[in-house]
C-alpha cells in the first residue's frame, strides 16, 4: 500500500481548489407566448434554486432585478415571473417573432440564451 504524502494531498487540494463550482441553470417554462404574457423561468439546478430576484437581458436589453420570484414549483424548485410589456414599450422587443434572453441573480455570470417566440396572431385552422 502507498503512503499519502504531503505534497499528494497538496496536489489534491489544488485540484478540488482550481475546479469551477456548479453554475445556476434555468428552463424556459412557456417558450411560445403573446408579447404582453408572463414568461416564466425555474431553476434547474440546486445552485438556481435561491429565493432572489432575478436579472433579465432581453435582446440585449437588461432589466435588473425584474425577473419577480414566486411560489416554488410542485417539485421544489423556484419560479419567477417577467413580463416584458411591464418594463419597455420599444416596439423592436414585442414584435412577434423569435428572441433571445438570458437570466442571472444580480451580480452573478449570465445563463445561456435561451429562444422564446412571441406569436399575437391567432393559428390559422382548416376545417
């Protein structure tokens, strides 16, 4: 059997220190919606599962602190509520089409972009 050394656990020490910790990760829960609906984002992970509001950055705009936390999810996990039509009246960001977005808690590295689509038209079907 091998003796621990110093410099081993030195060396292991180095490595737990210089590895990245868990990031905060989010889900889209209602990516197709109108324009003026509440979008609604929940933690995926333990690390996002924190009772702060949110930061939201809407097709480059940023809107700290407006990503409003509610009620957790069945399962444990929190929610927040943002609705665009709540913070801007810029035409460019409530037009129907697809759009980009990113959350983060203030201060922290922001999520990776997630697609939403706003649709104001009703479906068209055939009978």
């Amino acid at each position: 059997m091998k003796k621990t050394t110093l410099l081993d656990l030195s060396a292991l020490f180095i490595y737990f220190l210089s590895r990245p910790g868990e990031e905060p990760k989010f889900i889209i829960v209602n990516s197709i919606l109108k324009s003026d609906a509440t979008l609604v984002i929940k933690a995926d992970n333990k690390k996002a599962n924190q009772k702060k509001n949110i930061n939201v950055i809407f097709d480059g705009c940023s809107f700290p602190k407006k990503g409003t936390r509610v009620a957790p999810a069945a399962d444990g996990m929190y929610l927040w509520n943002f609705t665009l039509i709540n913070h801007t009246k810029v035409d460019r960001l409530v037009k129907d089409g697809d759009h980009k977005i990113k959350v983060c808690f203030p201060g922290g590295k922001n999520s990776d972009v997630f697609n939403i689509i706003f649709v104001t038209k009703p479906p068209i079907v055939s009978v």
